[in-house]
C-alpha cells in the first residue's frame, strides 16, 4: 500500500466511514475509493478537489487537534499528471 492510500485510510477510518460511505459523499464508487487506498490508482483533479474538500470539513482532525496533511493528495495528483 502506498503512503498515500494509507493515508486515505486512516482518515476514512478516523470518521468510522466505510468505503461506500466515503464514495457516496465524493460522489464516486468504491472501487475506486479501493484503489485509492490499494496504491492502484491516484484521483484526478477532480476527485482531488473533492477529496481537499472532504478532509477540510470532515470534523476528525480538528477532534484530534491535528491538521490533515493534504500534501499526500497533491504529489499523488503530480505523480499521476507527470508533473512531479
């Protein structure tokens, strides 16, 4: 699993959200949502928008005091597009 699946993950997992439920608010499927998570596949610009919105308004990191580290979405959407 790549660090940034895992980091997907664990965020996910810190809001008790399955799969289904987290590609249902992103308005995509759980396939896709796996893979993310399985290293197979980085979203596109799109889902990372999407993605950067969820993490911002998803309460977890502001219960646990820490900020989501967004830089993970960002070089994954590089890596993808050929610009890293």
């Amino acid at each position: 699993m790549s660090a940034f699946g895992e980091f997907i993950r664990r965020e996910r997992q810190a809001r008790c959200m399955t799969q289904r439920e987290l590609a249902w608010r992103l308005r995509t499927t759980k396939r896709v949502v796996g893979s993310w998570e399985r290293g197979e596949r980085a979203p596109n610009r799109v889902n990372a928008d999407k993605l950067f919105r969820w993490l911002l308004s998803a309460p977890s990191h502001l219960s646990l005091g820490r900020t989501p580290r967004l830089g993970f979405i960002e070089r994954a959407v590089s890596h993808k597009e050929g610009t890293a």
